[in-house]
C-alpha cells in the first residue's frame, strides 16, 4: 500500500504532497503503477518447434493516482480545484516521488474529477485522478550516487623527527585511476562523469568500463580549472565542457570510436586516462541505479 507520495513538476517549485492520514488539502486516496511490459522478439527457423527469444525490451508504463480534494468551505474547495486544473497539464513532465525512489511521467489527459454525486463531489469533498504515461518505466533513487577518483594516503607517523630544515608532509592526495562500481539496480543505466583538470594541463582525457569494454575518449587540451560533462543517460545525452559556468557543447571533441559508457547490472570496473599528463585529471562519476517496482507492502 502506498502511503504517501509528493508530485513535483519538472523546472519549477510546485509540488503536491498527498498523505492518506497527515495532508489536509490533498488526500491520497490510492496510486496504480502500472506494469513495465516486455517486448519480446523472436525468430524461428524451418521445422523448429516453438520459437526463440532473441531479445527483449520494455516499453512504456502508465500509471493512475486517485486522491481528495478536501476544504471547510466551498470557497476553500474552488481555490484547491483552481489550483489542481493549473497543476496537472499533458504539454509538462513531472517527478513521483515514493519513499526513496522516483519516477518521471507526462499526464494524458487533464484532471479528472468524480461525478457530481453527493458522496464523491459536493463543497467539502471532491475525488479526483490523474492518468499519465511514463516514458522511461523503471524507477530511479531520488538522490543520485556520486563516485570520485580520489584517495588521501596519510603520511603522520610516530615516533616523529622535526628537522628545522626539511618540510614535514602530513598527508597526500594520490589519484585512483581506476574504480569498482555496483550497480544494485534491476537494468544497465547510463551515468554522467566529469573529467577536471585540477591540477594543471591535461591533454586527450578518457574513460574505459572494463567490464563492459566501453571507452570515451575525447581529443582537447584540458586548461587548469577546465572540465569535460558527458551525459550517457537515455534522453539526455551531451557533451559540454569549459571553465565552471561558461560550459559550452564540446560534442564536436569527441572521438568517432567513443561509445555512450553504461554501468551493467552489478559490478563494474572503471578506469581513466589521459595521452598527457594524466596525474593532473581527476574523474566524478554521478549515477543511480534503477528499479523495475518498488511498491512496499505493510
């Protein structure tokens, strides 16, 4: 049973929360997530019997969510509609939010209020549903998982000798080049990794999934302070890079054999590179993992 869940649309600050004991104006009454259908393909050859899974995909999901419109007054009641009728349109996206997870989907129609029968529609009470379709079907962790190439090697050790004359180190930052990742989810997803040339010039950086066998490189000379995004995300794939806040498409730099990297179900093993001066790049790889249903039962 879903108890409660919040609606965001995308780009701006307005939201719904609907609560099956706690929200006062906007009740949650049930929510209906659908099902993520398989497409499957198949072949066959002469005389087979049966056929043969070759692949299989998944489409869309719709998904239903019916609440209450409660106000003390039917001037109450007008102004909550109002604002539901703005809220809900099919031109925008909006964001699920259940527990931890998260889900995008577009309405397709309107809202829908109840009949004008007394018991579901009357000045204090009003049933109303919302009918969307989500074009990516699998659920998403509403925060994502940030993983740095970066490890702080400590240098203090006891018994210590001060010399006036030689510098004491206390610790240094050593560069991992290489990573394990694990995806917990239910599918592969795409990611977004930042390459950072912190330290100084940095020249062609690059990215490998050994696991997979995936490389991006990109063919730039990287300035100190610069940086590199690539969106490997379905739906949202770009490159962009420059100085922090004068990011501009760098598309046109990356090369013809680079693939769009994904982290497969599981564990993933993740190195980068560089042609020069790798020791001055450092890598921030953001992703979430994705689920196929998430519903908890009490």
């Amino acid at each position: 049973m879903v108890e409660a869940i919040k609606i965001k649309e995308q780009g701006t600050n307005k939201e719904i929360i609907m609560d099956k004991m706690n929200t006062e104006d906007y009740v949650l009454d049930f929510v209906d997530w659908g099902q993520a259908e398989a497409e499957l393909f198949t072949s066959k050859y002469v005389n087979q019997i049966g056929v043969t899974i070759t692949k299989s995909s998944f489409g869309s999901r719709d998904i239903v969510i019916s609440g209450f419109v409660i106000a003390d007054t039917e001037e109450e009641m007008t102004e909550r509609k109002k604002f539901l009728n703005s809220f809900i349109n099919p031109e925008k996206q909006y964001v699920v939010i259940y527990k931890e997870y998260q889900i995008i989907f577009q309405p397709i129609r309107s809202i829908q209020y109840a009949n004008e029968e007394e018991t579901d529609n009357n000045e204090v009470m009003c049933k109303f549903r919302i009918s969307g379709i989500c074009p990516d079907p699998f659920f998403s962790l509403v925060d994502d998982i940030n993983q740095k190439f970066a490890m702080y090697i400590g240098q203090f050790h006891f018994p210590l000798t001060m010399a006036e004359e030689i510098p004491v180190l206390f610790g240094t930052k050593l560069e991992s080049q290489t990573a394990v990742i694990q995806n917990y989810g239910d599918t592969d997803v795409g990611m977004v990794f930042t390459f950072i040339a912190s330290g100084g010039k940095v020249i062609n950086p690059s990215l490998t999934n050994i696991t997979t066998g995936q490389g991006f490189k990109m063919e730039v000379e990287m300035q100190r302070g610069e940086m590199i995004t690539v969106d490997t995300r379905i739906g949202s794939k770009n490159v962009k890079g420059g100085s922090p806040g004068a990011m501009t498409n760098f598309f046109k730099y990356k090369t013809l054999e680079s693939q769009w990297l994904y982290l497969k179900k599981g564990l993933n093993k993740i190195t980068f590179a560089a042609d020069e001066e790798v020791s001055n790049l450092s890598v921030i790889i953001q992703y979430t993992s994705k689920y196929l249903e998430v519903q908890q039962c009490y």
